[in-house]
C-alpha cells in the first residue's frame, strides 16, 4: 500500500527508509511527490539519492523543483543523480516554470564557500539561461572568474557580460581564454567590433610586453579576433619571442593583414630581428632567421651568415633557407666575405656540428683568408667539410696535407678529400706530395694494426701509383683479411698497368 510505504519514510532504520523511497518511485504515482521531496533532507545520502531516483521515476511536473535544488547539494553524487533525473523526467526542465522558482535559491547558492556547489550553481543558471542571474553570476565572475561561470554567461547571452568578459582576454590560462572566446561568440558574433574590444585592445597591445609568457600568448590570441592594424607593429616584434607567443603573434598578423609582410611596420622590425640572432634563446634566434628570411634585404646578410655556425641545427636550417630566398648569390656578396672571420673562429668551436657548418659555408664563399684555419681544422675534425672548402679554394699548398689525410679509417672521408685533391689538381698523383708521402702509406700498409687504415694505405698507394710499393703490397696481398687482401691486389693492378715506368703517364 502507498500509505505504508510513505509512512516507512519515517522509520529510524536508514535502509528501510531506502526502501521505501525506492517502493514509491516503482509506484510511479504522483501521491508519493510530496513524501519523496521531503526525504530529499533526509541526513543519509544513500536515502536521498534513492528518493532522487525515484522522483526522477515518477517524472511529473512537481517533481523538477525538489530536484532542481538537489543540483546544489553538498554531495557531488546526489548532484549528479539529480541531473540525470531530471533529464529523465523532462529533458527540457531548464525552461520550465519550476525552474524559474529555483532562481533565488541558486543564485543564493553562488555565494557558497563550497567552490563545488557555486560551480554547480553557476552551471544549473547558465542552463536555466534567465536574465536575472546575469548581475548576480557577473559578481560571481568578479571573485572567482572560472570557466563554468563564463560558459554561464555565454549561455544566457546577455550583452551586459561582454565588457568584463573581453576585459578577461588577456588570462593567462588557456582554458580560460577559450571559454571567454566562446561566451562572447555565443553573445555576440560581432562582439570584435563593438566599443568593449576597442576598449580592451591598447591594453591587449600593452599586455605583448607582459613578464609572464602565458599573458603574451593569451594577448596575440586574442588580438588575432579583434583586427585592430594599430596591433600589427606590436605583434611583428613579438614574433621575435619565439615559440607559443611567434605561433600566436604570426596567426594575429595574417588574420588583421595577410600582407603583413610587406608593410612599412614589417621593414622596420626587420631591424630587431637581426638584432635576435644574437638572443640567448634558441626560439628567438630560430624566428629571428626565418622572418628576416621573409622581411629582410641585403643588409642581413652577414649576420644571417654568422648564423649558419649556430649551435641549433634549426637555427642553421633556417638562416640557409632565409639566405637563400633574399639572395641566391650570396656567397659571393660583401657581406658574406665580411663574415668570413667569424666563420673561421667557429672552426674552433667546441662542438664539431658548428666545425662542420663553419667549413661547409666556407666552402661556399671561397675566402682565400680562409686557407689556414681550414688547413688546421683539416687535422681536426671534419676532415670531409674542411676537405670540400680546400678543394673550392684550389690552392696548391693544400695538396700535401690532403694528400696524408687520405689515411683515413671513413671511406666518405676518403672520397670527399680525393674530390678535393682532383679540384686542386687533376694530376695530383704525380705531384711531388703524392710521391713524398709513399713512405708513409707504405709503413701505414706494412705496421698498422687497424684493417681500416691498411686498407685506406693501400688503396692511397693504387692511385698514387709508385712502383715503390709493388713489393709491399705483394705481400699484402696474402694478408689475413679478406679486404685488405683485396685492397692490396686492387692497387697491384693499377700500378702495374701504368707501365713500366711504375707511374700514371701525365
């Protein structure tokens, strides 16, 4: 009997009064509404979030307004039970009658020192979409400027939420911004346009020069939607952050003018970039080549050259790339010489990737002032980067060391100082380096321990081609490893078809 069962209710044993509740929710009868409502304050929460259910069974009209101020309750459970509930009894509740009588409740509820229940509150009043809640939830925004009450405000749509929320741009959490993005889009479409973001915009543009990083992200976001061409010249500079704030800067600019690039604000920063290729920081220095890869003239030559010995591959990859593009000839401009000595410290450079690219671009600009510091870097490191620039040079004084450093364990190695020894002279093997040097292949050949060099030894004495080494070789040609063998009967074979001279004719 109904009767029974509310009267259970009462019983001071929790499970019977759990019982119950769940009886009369089965019963579905609009009787049990009154009953249920009230055990909605029973003090255990497995009752309450019986009688929930059950209300939520029941699904009449009178049900919504006991439920919907379950939404607050101080237990995340019972909420959750409350919104599934209602969304069983009418899946529209937020614009019933019911939930206009709710208001003053919530809205009392955003003052709660529970952050949970003012959160709810806050959520429950943007679906209940009323306008009356807009001044109240703006308060609520003033102490606590989360992301549930901005997505509120965007749901009840008010213009009176657009001035505080675009003054919110400038958060620093991401999560924050998009939520403002998002409100005031849902407001107002056209919100860009409206006095609140002229307003707002000097301060956007004052907040690019912020100390914290995640401020000067959130400004270039933002400012990207405002299309304001008094920001351009501050977002150019802030390109030269690098990283996030370049990515947000870079989206900004193209949105407010896709021919950015081109205008007298962008040939004016080109200045302060080339000052960036001297930043500590590896991500200014990266953006810093690449636009004045874009912005740039002649006049950023040189130190766009200086750049290609950075000690970022990228920062390398992209000073080449922007050379490139403001002039294929640079190699053989002004600036490109000018740079040369500092090409040549780099040579010294701790680490052998900026050995290398300090060689390789000095191979390309072919400084004659260069010759020295590449004959000592060719004892080094690098021998293949250093070989190349000798070779470009095509200086004769360059063909004795080349010509030892043949004995080499790399067959790259080998092969770039060969190409080098054939740029200098095409007739190199029979200069008199080539023939001073014999003796040491010959000793390398017969002493060496490492296979590498033996090989390397021999292959060195096939080209030269002096009948000096027919001997040696012969008995090389039985060594005990199958590749020296072969390199050994491969270099008889050269130096016996030169003739009976032992010597590659001229």
């Amino acid at each position: 009997m109904l009767w029974n069962e509310i009267r259970k209710l009462k019983s001071k044993n929790w499970e019977s009064r759990r019982q119950a509740a769940k009886n009369l929710g089965a019963s579905k009868s609009s009787r049990a509404v009154k009953a249920l409502a009230e055990a909605l304050k029973d003090r255990s929460v497995q009752v309450r979030e019986t009688a929930i259910a059950s209300l939520g069974n029941i699904a009449t009209p009178d049900t919504i307004e006991p439920l919907a101020a379950m939404l607050v309750d101080e237990k995340l459970w019972v909420r959750e039970e409350a919104a599934q509930a209602l969304e069983r009894a009418l899946p529209n509740w937020p614009k019933s009658p019911a939930a206009k009588r709710m208001l003053p409740r919530l809205i009392e509820a955003l003052k709660s020192a529970d952050a949970d229940i003012s959160a709810a509150a806050q959520s429950t009043l943007g679906e209940i979409g009323d306008a009356s809640a807009v001044e109240p939830l703006l308060l609520s925004l003033k102490r606590k400027g989360d992301a549930v009450v901005i997505e509120a405000l965007g749901k009840i749509a008010d213009h009176r939420a657009v001035p505080p929320l675009v003054a919110l741009l400038k958060d620093p959490r991401p999560w924050i911004q998009q939520a403002v993005m998002t409100a005031l889009d849902r407001i107002d479409i056209l919100w860009p346009l409206g006095p609140a973001a002229g307003r707002a915009a000097p301060d956007l543009i004052a907040a690019l020069r912020d100390n914290n990083i995640l401020v000067r992200v959130s400004a270039a976001r933002a400012l990207a939607r405002l299309n304001d061409p008094a920001a351009l010249e501050p977002l150019i500079a802030a390109l030269a952050d690098g990283g996030y704030i370049a990515q947000a800067a870079e989206n900004a600019l193209s949105r407010i003018n896709p021919d950015w690039r081109r205008t007298e604000a962008a040939r004016r920063a080109a200045a302060s970039f080339a000052k960036g290729l001297k930043s500590p920081e590896g991500d200014v220095r990266f953006t810093a080549a690449r636009e004045l890869g874009r912005l740039g003239g002649g006049a950023y030559t040189r130190p766009l050259v200086e750049a290609l010995v950075d000690e970022q591959a990228r920062v390398r990859t992209a000073a080449l790339q922007a050379l490139e593009a403001l002039d294929p000839t640079w190699p053989t401009t002004k600036p490109a010489k000018d740079a040369v000595a500092c090409l040549i410290q780099a040579l010294k450079h701790p680490s052998t990737e900026v050995q290398r690219a300090a060689a390789e671009t000095l191979a390309r600009i072919c400084d004659p002032a260069a010759l020295d510091a590449l004959l000592e870097s060719l004892q080094r490191s690098n021998l293949a980067a250093a070989a190349q620039a000798l070779g470009n040079l095509r200086d004769p004084r360059a063909l004795e060391p080349l010509v030892h450093s043949l004995l080499n364990k790399s067959l790259f190695v080998r092969l770039s100082i060969e190409r080098a020894l054939c740029n200098i002279d095409l007739d190199w093997f029979n200069s008199k380096p080539a023939r001073s040097a014999v003796p040491m292949f010959l000793k390398a050949f017969r002493e060496n321990a490492d296979r590498e060099l033996r090989r390397a030894a021999a292959e060195a004495l096939g080209k030269i081609g002096d009948a000096r080494a027919i001997p040696i070789l012969t008995q090389g040609h039985r060594d005990e490893d199958a590749e020296v063998a072969q390199a050994a009967d491969e270099a008889l074979k050269r130096i016996r078809s030169f003739g009976a001279s032992g010597r590659r004719p001229a």
